[in-house]
C-alpha cells in the first residue's frame, strides 16, 4: 500500500469522524521545497462537503492524522494545503523492506493476460536510415521496454515497405548506371549502395524534366513524361506481374538492405520479435472492405470505388478501394492489422510509433477497425512524434542531404572523444576501453537527447550540445552512475555491505522519496507512451544525489551503521538509474 493510499483511508475516516460527510478522491501534491513537509493534501475540493475555512479544515485534518496515524509524525497548514510531515521510521521501513534488497525495484512482476503490439521503424527499402528514423526507433524501443517494465506482455514489430515505385527507382538506376556494384565490391553497407542509386535517378530525372521543359513542355507534363520516371512505373507493373527479372533484381537489392539494416540496428541497440513485409500485406484487407459493405460500414460510388463516409465523426470521406478493384494504403492498414491479431491471439492492443504528419490518417484507420465492430480497436494509439532538424536545417532523403544514421552514430563517439579528452575524463584507460566508452556516452547523449523531450515536441538536435558533462544531458547521469560505482567498490574495501540506522538526514529522506515514486513514473510512462517521463524522473534522482552526495560523507560517515545505511541508499540509486536508462536503451559504464 503507497503512502497516499495510507492517507486516503485515514483521510476518509477522519472526515466521516469528524463531520458525518464522505470524500470521494483527495489531490495529493509533493510538498513546496520553501515548506517544511514531505507531502500535501489539497484541501481546497473538500468545501464542496463542508462550508468552513480551508485553513480550520486542514487543522482538524492535521490534528487528526498526528493522533490516528503512526507515519504521520506533524503537520502545517498554509492556506488551503495541508502539509504533512511523515516519520523517519516510515521511509526506513520502506526503503529496507521495498527499495533496498529488489534490483528490479520499479517493476511490476504481474504481466497482464492481454499483450501489447509497438511497431516502430518501418523504413523504405530506397535508403539507409536516417535522423528521422533513429528518433522513431529510439521511441518505439523505449516505449516497447517501459510497457514491459509496467506488467505488459510486449511484441515488438515493424512493417518494411519493400515495394512501389520508389524501390523500383533505385532498382532502375542500379540497372542503368551500376556496372554489377555490390557491397562486396564496393565495400558499402548495402542499405547505403541502393540509397546512392535512388539518389542517381533523382538527379537523372531532374535532368530529363530540364530537357523537356527546354523542348517547350510544361512543367507538369515534364515531370509526367520524363522517359526514367515511365521506365520505373513499368517495372512497378512488371513486378506486380511477377515477372521473372524483375523480382530476382527486386530480392538481391532488397537482400543487400536488410542486411544494412541490421547492422544499423544492431549499433543502435534495438530489436525485433517479428516483422511484416509490405510485400506480403498489401492485397491483405479487401475481404474486410466487402463485409463492411455487407454492414454498411462502406458505400460504392456509381464508378464502382468504395468509400467510407466519415462526415458524422467529424472526420472526412475516405476512399478504401479504387474503382479498378485496387487497394490504397488504408485498405493494407486494416488488414495488416487484422492479421496481426490472427498471427497473435493474445494481442488486445497496438502502438503505432510514426511521424505527426500521419495524424489523420491513424484516426481514420482505428475508427474504421472500430465500425468494423473489432473489440481491440478501442485500444490503438498512434505514438506521433514531431520531426527532428539539426542546425543546418530540414533533410531531404532523394536530394542525399539527409543525416546518414551510421554516421551520426559513429559521428557521437567522436565528439564524446573530444570533449572527454579535453575535460581529462578518460586518463589511465587503455585505448580499447577508451573506444568502447566514448561509443557508450556518444551514443547515451544522443538517445538521451532525444528521448527527454515530449513524443509531440519537435526537436533541434545538436550533437555537441547533448554530449555535455553538466545539465539534464545523458554523460552527466552516467558520469553519476560512475561515481556510485567507485564508492561501492571502496566500501568492498572497508568491508561495508549496508544496513540499518534509526533517523535518517535530510538528503537521505529526500531521496528516499525520489526513489519512492519511481513505480509511479514508470505507470505514467506506459500510460502517456512517453520515455521522457522516465528521462526526467532519471535527472532529478541524480540532481538529488548529487545534493546528498555533497552534503553527506558516506564514507567518512561517523557510524558504522550510518555508513553501511548510506552505502546501501547509494546502491540502490545506482541501480534504479541503471533500471530507468534501460528502459530508455542507454547503457551506464561502471567507470568514466
């Protein structure tokens, strides 16, 4: 039972005792730093049941709570708050009974029955992954561990787009100005090599369209009639078709990008319980669109496409299947879903981690599954996120001005190098270990950086400004991390293990209660879908560490009981930073 649910109950008692009336929910409030407290009720709802001053009614409420409630040690009232000051011996008792012998404190060991899907990177097989994707990848990840760490079953998956006429345009251009190239040969991940051929058509079709422009077409019907662009569209029809070249040609490019991107993923510390293939799913959903036709959920137009009316939802009128009988996106989407459900049964949700420029399109995709009359669809949620911009401004993936997402990470390690090398961070460690922590705080800062931020918030991301060993950034909470390690092993050395003690300081209770509201961070996090939660919960553990750190010698304390208690207290911080930074996919180093 939480110190609030405590309080609650007597809360509720005292109210009833004292003045005949019930309460339904009490607000709780962390105290103010400037009151003396550790946690405020609001008394400020509770007028609706009595008429007196708030500040009469927390004195009674206050009175009440020192005489009936042993964690309860006094009280002050400021206006309409009552603050409450909660005895030493409650935040022991927790602390050694609940924080103290559970490394996977935070954690709830209950796994829900129903399962949760995240599907998250889902990338065109044109291109290497880029800024943009490490963001979404980085989000999905991260929100797929904290749904775990909150008593979900989770099943990580991404839907690749291997096919359409972007695939056959790197297909093409290989074709045309490859001379037979391959990784092998030329030494380039694969994903790399394709992306450099969808950048040659861009610019070959840019010179078409000129061309013709210059012969006096216009601009549209130069874009429409450029000879590559055409030639790209008929392979398109020819891979439907299944002709034989073409799919051969298809599954070799295709083969070499996988295999990118897996190393990518690999570097980046993300992974995959399944994955779909757009090649597979997109002829999946028409069976649905005709039984909702059945159900009315549907209407065909007099040139036979088939729509769905969405007007009374205060949405528009979406097309679901063209007048030739083909599908669009929407009708994939719907049956990729569905087919997700049959390949797990247990599924009773989906996150879809993808770009806010998707907005509408997700809103129609759940309320169509949901006029479908699927249960499930009540429990979708599109985890939009806002893109990311570095200084020099927006990317653009055909033009190759985007940023390459190997090189950011390799790009990571190195400023991590530069700055450690210059604040002196690194000195006695060999040249292998030094390469391995810069990769870790390179690659910290950037996951960090990316992941404090709120999902919706659009970002400005610059690489030196996230590898700063001060202020709400990754290396400062490693550096941290780092410096709890070096006091456990000189306590291994005093022989220390941790233990008891009867009252506790100041820092010790306020962090203490830092750690105490970690279960309710990672509740919130799974809820809202949003690792900044624990992001930020991660930065003031370790702002309020640090204050303990400063103020109290752990060590040097003067007891053997206070020492092995603050011993023990430094532990258990340790490890819920290592806890929470997993969650966010960030690796801490036990020395820096």
């Amino acid at each position: 039972m939480t110190l609030q649910d405590i309080l609650s109950n007597h809360i509720k008692n005292g109210f009833r005792h004292l003045y005949k009336s019930e309460l339904s929910d009490i607000e709780f409030q962390a105290t103010r730093k400037d009151f003396e407290g550790d946690i405020t009720v609001v008394i400020f709802p509770m007028l609706r049941q009595v008429k007196m001053n708030p500040v009469q009614l927390g004195e009674s409420i206050g009175q009440y709570l020192v005489e009936q409630v042993v964690e309860v040690e006094s009280f002050n009232v400021v206006k309409g708050f009552l603050n409450l000051v909660i005895s030493d011996g409650y935040y022991l008792s927790f602390f050694l009974n609940d924080v103290s012998p559970n490394d996977l404190f935070g954690f709830n060991p209950k796994v829900d029955e129903k399962a949760v899907m995240v599907e998250y990177s889902s990338p065109n097989t044109n291109k290497p992954l880029h800024l943009g994707h490490i963001r979404n990848n980085l989000l999905g990840y991260s929100v797929a561990e904290i749904l775990k760490a909150s008593g979900k079953k989770v099943y990580k998956t991404q839907i690749i787009n291997d096919r359409g006429i972007h695939i056959c345009k790197s297909m093409l251009a290989w074709q045309r100005y490859g001379n037979g190239e391959t990784p092998e040969s030329t030494g380039l991940k694969g994903d790399k090599l394709v992306g450099n051929y969808y950048v040659k058509f861009d610019q070959e079709y840019k010179t078409q369209i000129k061309e013709l422009m210059a012969q006096g077409k216009s601009e549209e019907e130069a874009k429409k009639g450029a000879p590559i662009l055409i030639e790209a569209q008929n392979m398109l029809l020819a891979w439907e078709a299944g002709d034989d070249d073409v799919v051969a040609l298809w599954k070799k490019m295709n083969s070499w990008v996988y295999e990118g991107f897996e190393a990518t993923y690999k570097n980046l510390g993300v992974d995959f319980d399944s994955y779909y293939y757009e090649s597979d799913t997109y002829l999946l959903g028409k069976e649905f669109i005709a039984e909702g036709l059945k159900k009315g959920v549907f209407y065909k137009k007099d040139d036979g496409s088939v729509w769905c009316d969405l007007t009374p939802d205060g949405l528009d009128e979406k097309i679901v299947l063209r007048a030739d009988g083909t599908a669009v996106y929407m009708t994939q989407d719907i049956g990729t879903a569905i087919q997700r459900i049959k390949d797990h049964p247990d599924i009773g949700g989906m996150v879809y981690t993808v770009g806010n420029e998707q907005d509408y399109h997700f809103k129609v995709l759940f309320l169509i599954l949901k006029k479908l009359g699927f249960d499930w669809a009540d429990n979708l949620f599109h985890l939009s996120y806002g893109m990311v911009d570095l200084p020099s401004g927006k990317m653009k993936s055909r033009e190759g001005t985007v940023v390459d997402a190997d090189d950011l990470i390799i790009e990571m390690a190195e400023t991590a190098k530069e700055i450690s090398q210059d604040l002196g961070k690194l000195e006695g460690y060999t040249e292998n270990e030094k390469k391995e922590i810069y990769k870790i705080i390179g690659l910290g800062a950037l996951k960090y950086f990316i992941l404090k931020v709120d999902p919706k918030k659009r970002i400005l991301f610059d690489p030196k400004e996230s590898v700063d060993f001060q202020g709400n950034t990754g290396p400062f909470i490693q550096y941290t991390y780092a410096r709890i390690q070096a006091i456990l092993r000189k306590a291994e050395a005093f022989n220390i293990s941790g233990g008891e003690q009867k009252t506790l300081h100041a820092k010790e209770k306020e962090l203490i209660k830092q750690l105490q509201i970690y279960p309710e961070i990672i509740q919130n996090a799974a809820q809202q879908h949003s690792p900044a939660l624990i992001a930020n919960y991660t930065y003031d553990l370790v702002k309020e560490f640090n204050s303990f750190y400063q103020n109290v010698s752990i060590l040097g304390a003067e007891t053997t009981e206070e020492k092995e208690f603050r011993v023990a207290l430094s532990r258990s911080v340790g490890t819920t930073i290592k806890t929470a930074f997993g969650l966010l996919g960030i690796e801490v180093p036990d020395r820096m």
